[in-house]
C-alpha cells in the first residue's frame, strides 16, 4: 500500500514538474515574441500624446500599460509611485491604456479630461482608491467612480462632456491598436526603457530599474 502511495506521488511529481518547465517555455516564447514586436515597432511604446508623470527627459523611463479597474494595477501603483519618489530626477511614468475590463474605457476618457482641467494625478489616485467600491468586473459601478473623481476636484459635468471629444476617442483607440500589436494581453504590462519584465512580479520591476538606473551612473 505505501509503495502505491509513493508511485503515485513521483508520478504526481514528475507530471507537476513537467508542467512547470512547459509553462515556463511556454512564457519565454511569449516574452521573446513581445520583445521581437518591442524591437521591431518601438514607437508603439510611447506616443506625443501619451500621459507622463515626472520629468519629460528622465534616463529611465517606465511605460506602463494599465487598466484603472485592475486590482494589480492598484497594488503596484504605490511600487511606481515610491520608486519615482527615491529618483525624482531619474525615472519617468507612461501610462498607457489598456482597457481589458469592462467600464474600464469610460474610466480612462474620464482621466483623459481631466487633463483639461489640471486634475488628471489627484483624479488617478482617488479613482484607484475607491476601486474595490466600483470596478466589479461584471458590473461595474461607474457612478461610483465618477463621485470619486469629483471628491478629488474634478468639475464632473464638464469632464464627462469632454470625455466625449474625438481627440480623447483617438488616444484610446491608439493605445489598443499599439497593445494589440506589442502583443499586450494583461495588466499591468510594464517596459523600463524598452525592456520587458524577465518574469512578472514587484521584485523583478525593481531590479529592472535598478539596472537601468546603474547605468545612468557609468
């Protein structure tokens, strides 16, 4: 009976590690594909009217493509926020849209306008903040989101008008034609300085941009 039990654990094993490595092929040669489209197109990486968050000419430059109704996309954002805060002068933001969730486009041409009015950090934040209170995937609750932007000085009325401009249509169906093309397929995807994540996670997004700001000091 235990040589049983300890046949069937190797078989387990053996069939859990096989798993494993074909996963991780399997996102190599979706990260390799990325990179060759990274390579090939790099102007889908960063337009003239992208969203920009710190200095204009910093040597690390971070794209990343986000979605306001994305709960990772939320946990990272202070990550981002406090590795610019270290390098004020060294690290830049690209946000880029990629509206995977559904409400998530009317949220993004929110921000948009509230460009218009000086609004659009303050807008981000508190739109993040009451997150788990409007993204349900299923159905989201925009209302919600709207009062948050309004919490956060955004003349609301004006802004949902402004939503509406061809110019802020443009921008997001730019930004999909890109992600669509970078091959983009979750969020938060992130670029520092052209380079993809070696593998997802916070750790790797900070020694990515350590690397890049080390060279900075060369």
């Amino acid at each position: 009976m235990k040589s049983k039990k300890i046949t069937v654990a190797i078989l387990v094993g053996i069939v859990a590690a096989f798993f494993a490595f074909g996963m991780y092929v399997y996102q190599q040669r979706v990260q390799n594909s990325q990179m060759d489209k990274v390579s090939q197109a790099a102007s889908r990486l960063i337009r003239p009217n992208s969203t920009v968050l710190g200095p204009v000419n910093a040597p690390v430059t971070i794209v990343e493509f986000f979605d306001p109704a994305c709960e990772t996309c939320r946990a990272f954002y202070p990550l981002v926020k406090d590795l610019m805060r270290k390098h004020p002068s060294d690290i830049r933001l690209v946000l880029r849209y990629a509206p995977f969730h559904q409400g998530s486009d009317q949220v993004v041409k929110l921000l948009e306008a509230a460009k218009k009015q000086d609004k659009y950090l303050p807008v981000l934040e508190m739109v993040l903040a009451a997150q788990p209170m409007w993204a349900d995937h299923g159905k989201p609750n925009l209302e919600v989101a709207y009062q948050a932007a309004e919490k956060a000085g955004l003349d609301i009325q004006k802004a949902l008008i402004d939503a509406k401009s061809s110019e802020i249509e443009a921008l997001l169906a730019q930004d999909i034609q890109d992600l669509t093309a970078l091959e983009v397929t979750k969020t938060p995807t992130f670029f520092v300085n052209g380079r993809g994540l070696p593998s997802f996670g916070p750790e790797q997004l900070q020694a990515l941009v350590a690397e890049e700001l080390a060279k900075t000091k060369k």
